[in-house]
C-alpha cells in the first residue's frame, strides 16, 4: 500500500466526522428531495460547524440559510460536499469541488454501475483524482456521528432511531443493513461512534474505512457488513494491526453459492468463497458474527466488557431451569463450568441459607434478592477459578426488583472480569433491562444467546493475549 | 397404560381449566402469603365460578368473601382445591380434600423431595390414591388459562404480563422458565390457551399433560419445557398420536454432561442422553427447540401459518444486503430459493419498475411501496414453484409504511402458503411488528431467526404429509 496515500484517505474522513463547513449539493426547501432530508438533519441535530446549501436553482436561501448556485460561489474553505443530485448531473458537480478544493466527498447520488452505468460511475474517479479529493460512495447513505452531530443520512428520523453517542463503530456495504442495523443499535440502547455507508466504493473502500476505525481513538468496537473484499491482501496487512489494537467484527454477506450469487446481483461484489474467509478471519483475529443477531450480541459484549483470562464461566441464577439451560449453553460454546476455589464455597455457605447447593450453576432459588446476588457477585468475581459471569435475573420472581439490578450494575463496574445478564421478559422486565444496559451491562433474552457472546470475547481475548496484548 | 385412569387424568385437567368451583387452601387478609395473591389475581381477572376461601384461622371473610376453616365445611360440590400452605400442613388439608370429594388438586406448596423431604411427598399421593383424586405439584406454580379465567400463579401480575387468548399451550416442569417464557409470550404478542407448571409431578406428570393437550380442542400447538421423562414408554405412545394431531414443540434441559448433573440437582430429574431423546423426537414429529428463542420464534409461526409442501422458500425485500443475508440463511437451515414460473416473472416483469431485476431474492429497491409488495404477495403467493413467503420489510426505507404492513396482513389472511416478515428496527418498525403480529403474522428480527422457524415448520410438515395428515 502506498503509505502517503492511505494517510490521506484516513484523513478524509476526519473531515467526514469532524467537517468544520459542509457543504449539501442538491439541498431544497422541497421536503420531499433527498437534499432537504439531509440539511434538515444537520439542522435538527444542531450542527455547529458552517452549512452552505447549494441548489444550481438556488435564489436567495433555503431553509433560512444563505443558499448558493455553486460551491464555487462559496468562496470559504469546504471542508465536505455531500451530493445528492440526479448522477447525470454529479460529474459537472464534483469538477467545481475541485476547482473549490473541497476536501472529500460522498456521493449518497445512486444511478452508477448498479444499474450499469459504469462510465459515468468512472468518471466520478477520474475526477477525483485529478483534483486530488476523495469520495465515499456512490450510491450510500453516508456517515454518521453522534458526538460531532454530523448526519447525511437521507432516512427521516421518524423512522430510524439515532443511537447515543458510544463506542461502536458500524461500516456497511449496503444501506439497508446500515439503517435497520443503526435503528436496532439505538433500539438496544448501545451506543455508536461512527456509521460508514460505503455503497459502491469507487474510491474509499473497506481496506480505507478498516484503517481509519482502527486509528480512530473513539472506535472501541469495529463492525462490518460486507459482500466482498477488492483489495484482499491490503486487507489482511490493514485487518492484522486493527485486530491487535481493538476487535473487529464481521458480517458477511454472501456466504452460501445461492447467496454469492445474490449478492453479485446486489452489489456487482464477487463474494468470494468463504472457506478462505473463514481461515483469514480466524487466522488474524477477526470476529465472525454469523447472523444479524449475533452482529448486536457480539457488539455490545465487546463494547462494554473486558477480556476474559479464559473460558470458565460461573452461572448464578434465581431460576433452577434456566440454570440447566444455561450450562447446556456453555458447553454447546466452547465455554466450561468451573468449580468454585474452597475459600468461595465457605463463604458462600455462610452466607446463602441451607436450601441454596454451594455448586456451579448456583442456583440462589426464587426468592433471591439482591444481599443474595450481592455476596454471590462480591465472592465469585474474586474466585480465581472463575474468568466470566453469567447473571441470570428472572425479574418475574419475588425477590428481584430494581435493588437486584444495582447489585448487577455495582459489581458490573468493579469486578474486573467480563459480565453478562439473561433476563428475558415483559414490560417489568424490560424496565430493568433498560437499567442495566444504559450502566454498560450486556443483557440477553437467552442464555443461548449470552453464551455465544462470551465464546466470542474468550475466542478474541485468546487470539490478543497469545500476541501479548 | 390404563384406559380408565388415564381419561379420568385428562378429565382432572379440566377440573383445573374450567372449575365451576374453586377452593383456595390458605386464603389470607395478609398481602404477603402466597394463598392471597392467588385468591386476588382470580378476582381481578374477573373469574364467575363460586371461590371458597379457606383457612384454618378464617373467621367471617377473608377479601370479600365467605371463608371456612375447611372444604369439609363448604357443603358444596368443589371442581379444585388449590394448595398453599406449609409442606408439614398439606397432608391434613388433602384429607379434608379427599373426605370433601374434591374433584383435583394443584399443591403449589413447596419444601417435599425438593428438599429430601421424600416420605412427606409420598404421603400426599398415599391420599390422592385412597380418595381418588388427582394432584398436580407440589412445588408448581399451577395453571392459567386466559379463556376460563383460571389463574393460580402466585406471582404479582406487575411481574409477568398476561398473554392474551390464543393457541399455544405452554407446559414447564420449571416455575422459572415457565413464568419468564409466559411473560416473553406475552410481550411477544402472541396468545396462550393453557399454562401448566407441573413440578415435581408426583401423580399428573409430562405423559398426562400430554394427553390432555393433544386431545384439548383450543390447543393449536403444545410446548414443552423438561428435564427428564419418567414414564418413557408412555411418553412416546401418547406423543405418537399427539404429533399427527397438532405441532409438539420440546426444549429439554441436561442435554449436555453438566447441564444433566445440574438438572438432577434442580428437579432430580434423570436427565438421560440427549442423543436418544433427539433420535426420539425426530421418529415421532416432535420438534425439538435448542434455546429458549427457537421456542419462541417456532411457537409462533406454528400458530398462526399453514403446513408447508415443500422446502422452497421466496424471498421478497425492500432492501438487498438483507436479502443477501437471507438467502444464505435459507441455504444453512435445509431449505432453498427457487426459480420464479415463467408465468410469475412475466407478470413482475411487467408490473415492477426496470431496476428491479425479476429473480429471486426479488429485490424490490429501496423505494418500494405497498403496490410493489401486493404485487410481488399476489404473483408470488400463487406461483407453484414457491411452498413459503419470507418477506423482508425494511420500514427504514422511504417506501415502506403502514400499508405495506397492511398488504403483509392481506395477504397473510389470504395466501394458503406459510408467510414470515423479517422486520428488524426500532420504535417506528416496532409500532408496524406490533400490528402485523396481532393479525397473525410471525415477524421475525433477523432471516436467521425466521428461516429456523421455517425449517421447523417445513420438517413437521414433511412428517405429517408422509402420514397422510
């Protein structure tokens, strides 16, 4: 890879995330074009930085901005152009951004080689390279960020939530993963740093986008939907530095011959066979999400917990069956039940009453309250046989109540060993849920679920700790 | 088995399902015992048989009602005695039961072989036998039917939410799975015909429950939670004739060495080996769940969708990654997309715009609306190269609104071929969830989730159409 040229790519996207003016060509006072969506978040959000709209039409302002025919007109550096005009009309508008030395842009314009126009598509690039600017895109939905407030998503807000500002970053090939994975995100209650669309890819790519997320200091978690890889071994270099540095996860599309085949017709991405995939993702320590749900159960471990030393994982639970459960999960996991050091069992029968077995799972009965939970979080996440916990919390018994999740949240924010929650349930539930999230506890609606993710952190805690990180 | 015995076990049953009469043993002023809270969540939900409160401490009314110090004094005809009260007590109150002619008995009392109290246990069948009624427990949390009215669960309604009427009929040997799975139902949206929590199941047991269900006309499908069968033998005879009937669906706890030890230490439940119950299952049509979501996620395309005649699946979308993923997941879970009649792609062709290409997954675009879905509902719904409909909306997208969720439903109401919406998102997507799963359409977050849900219907299918049902 060129060194000078990666720099500079990762750069644009600082002036992506971070633009100190934008300009929106296409903005209208139409609400029904794309343009004014886009301006309108900017403006919703309450963007800090300076908004130029740019409408070839434009007569005075648009939504109570100075409005302008050109960026050429603007006469102040820009810093980011986000297009949304008919694609016939995109090149005349890229050569003024770089007469304008605007510093990157994104195309959010469709209408390039997905529906075969590839000429047109090429001389976008052309363009860009003559000028020395980048573009993300055509055809995506662009970048979002909560914590700088820029949003190009052409999607009204009424129909997807906007994540809170938080640690995971989500890069998508296609926009409809992008937005319904964002609404779930927000919907979850985790929270986002950066959302890249990428769409076509003419220019920045998944090699660029994995490069700047890994740099990035507010990226804690890297999440990706992919179809396929260009660049494959640039790949590799960039995948085997960002892996040491912070997990990265992947959904790929495309993963059976029916679904390469989909996905060729999608976005003209050759798929690739995922054999291979499979054998670099794992030889260099990147996480494969294999369905959407584990894209959300994956991201918020990830997000919150730390490293696991190993895989012995100790269940408490105010449930017997969701215990027995529970154990089946791990095993099914890669993951084992340890037994507990003599020193938790003495204190632990100490203090529990004569009803509750001192074994793993430990089954705390249903009328287990939060002194319970308490002692058993205070002596487990000392045990030094114990690398994880699973905390099961059936809201629907007696003795749990919102005393039970502050124990979960105190001990979530103390012991230094990965935690997880099952508690699955309705509306008193939820409530609770919601608690424990928002304080940085991953909660699952099953034990199945909450096992897979832990086998995902032990397995990326084993790939970081084995590369002494 | 005996004929005799067991069709009086299946009439005990709907002693407990439809009493014309209930006597509640521990009946109590005091908020704090488990006797009030039963009594209470009977008179909330409005039940209109006679309920006799019952304690030995009664004196005049207990919450509004006439009380007695026995059933004996009752002087009238009792359906079912429902028991909480101390273990040590029970013996006595079932004498009473049996002199009384109480028709059956649910002891939710705990503290028998749960807690080696074994003799006191066998004692209480020793009285079932001599009178010859029937018990279900002890240990239990009873039953619930939300037709009758019937609600003998003694945990707080602002707990675990009520589900409406509906056809799923849930039996669990564990209170815990089965008060959270009741309370996910619920949240779910979907609607439950009868509950029943059996525990330690000393005369009524998983073979009687059953029976009773296969035979029960409002049940529509049967789910189990278990950790072990006792009565082996039975279990597959009556599961036999049940599974040619209606869908029996099964999550069994211990299916691995340290969930089956952790099983023995919950129920005392042999657990036995997992590969035999799975051999098992799949002889006689039971469906086998591995986690609590498949559950879930069956319990609900099985109540409200048609058998389906084979395993080709359409996919229709409003957004292409989505179907990509979809696709892969119909191919990872024995089921395949098949090729569009000739017949079918001329009409789409004709009525879809040209960047939609006509092949499946059909990806209808991100701008598809309700008229592209009827169309794609209508064409496809009829084409004989296509068994199912999984329909992927995207209510991000700018086309996709409550009318499409309405040409979902009329469809749904309509097409004699299973149909599953993948709908993953936030408040705005939950809102349109909400009303097409109170229409009787199974909505799913992730393709994943819902072609598991599709393959298990697909496999029960095959084995009832090979039995010529």
């Amino acid at each position: 890879m060129d060194k000078k040229n990666e720099s500079y790519k990762v750069k644009s996207f600082e002036y992506m995330m971070h633009p100190k003016s934008v300009a929106i060509i296409g903005a209208s006072n139409n609400p029904d074009k794309v343009g004014h969506v886009i301006l309108q978040n900017y403006l919703d959000v309450g963007y800090s930085g300076k908004l130029y709209p740019i409408n070839i039409n434009a007569n005075g302002s648009i939504m109570g901005l100075r409005s302008y025919k050109s960026v050429l007109d603007v006469k102040s550096d820009i810093d980011l152009a986000v297009v949304a005009i008919p694609a016939q009309l995109v090149p005349k508008a890229l050569e003024e951004c770089g007469r304008a030395k605007v510093k990157t842009t994104i195309i959010v314009s469709g209408g390039f080689a997905e529906v075969g126009e590839v000429d047109l598509q090429d001389k976008l690039l052309e363009i860009a390279k003559r000028y020395k600017f980048t573009i993300l895109g055509p055809n995506c939905l662009g970048v979002m960020d909560p914590k700088s407030r820029v949003d190009t998503l052409f999607l009204p807000t009424y129909k997807i939530d906007r994540p809170r500002i938080g640690g995971v970053s989500f890069a998508s090939q296609s926009g409809a993963v992008g937005s319904s994975v964002l609404d779930m995100i927000a919907h979850e209650g985790f929270g986002l740093s950066k959302f890249i669309s990428y769409g076509n890819a003419i220019d920045l790519d998944e090699v660029d986008i994995l490069d700047y997320l890994a740099k990035d200091k507010e990226t804690k978690v890297i999440v990706f939907y992919m179809e396929g890889v260009k660049r494959g071994k640039d790949f590799i270099e960039v995948a085997k530095r960002a892996t040491l540095e912070k997990p990265v996860i992947v959904i790929k599309g495309g993963t059976t011959e029916a679904g390469a085949t989909a996905a060729h017709s999608h976005t003209a991405s050759l798929a690739g066979n995922y054999e291979a995939y499979e054998a670099v993702f794992k030889q260099f320590g990147i996480i494969k999400a294999e369905s959407l749900d584990d894209l959300l159960n994956f991201s918020k471990i990830f997000d919150t917990q730390p490293l696991a030393k190993g895989n012995r994982v100790a269940i408490i639970t105010n449930g017997g069956g969701t215990g027995v459960l529970a154990t089946d999960s791990l095993y099914n996991n890669n993951l084992v039940l340890p037994q507990l050091s003599k020193d938790s069992s003495t204190k632990l029968r100490a203090a529990m009453p004569p009803i509750v077995n001192i074994r793993l799972p430990l089954d705390m009965a249903g009328d287990a309250d939060d002194k319970r939970f308490n002692v058993a979080l205070d002596v487990i996440g000392n045990d030094p046989n114990v690398d994880a916990i699973m905390a099961i919390v059936l809201f629907q018994t007696p003795g749990a109540d919102s005393r039970v999740a502050a124990s979960i949240m105190h001990h979530g924010a103390t012991i230094n060993k990965p935690i997880v929650v099952v508690s699955p349930g309705g509306n008193y539930t939820q409530a609770h849920v919601n608690m424990m999230e928002s304080s940085g506890i991953p909660v699952y609606t099953s034990p199945e679920s909450a096992a897979r993710a832990l086998d995902a952190l032990v397995k990326y805690s084993r790939y970081k700790l084995a590369r002494g990180r």
